[in-house]
C-alpha cells in the first residue's frame, strides 16, 4: 500500500482529497499545518507528500526542505491555489 502525507491548511479540501485517495487503496496521513506534518513523516511510512505551497506559519517549501532531512526516499506533489508564484 503507498503511504501519503497529505498537508494543506483548508481542511474541507484536505478532508475530501484524504478521501479521495482512501478510496483508491492509498494509506493517508493529513495534516492541516506543517509542524502536524513533520510530526506524523517522523512517525510513519512515506512514500508521497502532497503539500500546499502556500501555509500560515511554515509554507510548504519549508515543509518539503525538512521532509527531505527526515524521508530522503519520499516523493513529493506540490499543491497551490495562486495564480502567480512569483
């Protein structure tokens, strides 16, 4: 089974996403905040992290530097709802 670190902030969409992906087999983690997601990678299975760029406190491309650190093998999908990154 492929284990997943879901991370995004608005919690409605999180929730939905999670279920989607249960429902297709995926073994899934969600976290509504960056801190909550490297708590839940130091203690689990991962092979994907689905992140939200863009988070209050540590945005997702903090997320993914420490992800990395924790679980080098891991894959990552980075998620946003802007427009414009730049």
């Amino acid at each position: 089974m492929n284990a997943v670190l879901l991370v995004d902030d608005e919690r409605d969409f999180a929730d939905l996403l999670a279920e989607r992906l249960q429902a297709r087999g995926f073994q899934v983690q969600t976290a509504y905040d960056g801190e909550e997601a490297l708590r839940l990678a130091a203690g689990h299975e991962l092979d994907v992290a689905v992140l939200d760029v863009n988070m209050p406190g540590m945005d997702g491309l903090a997320v993914l530097r420490e992800l990395k650190k924790l679980k080098p093998q891991a894959e990552a999908l980075m998620l946003t709802g802007q427009r414009d990154l730049a």
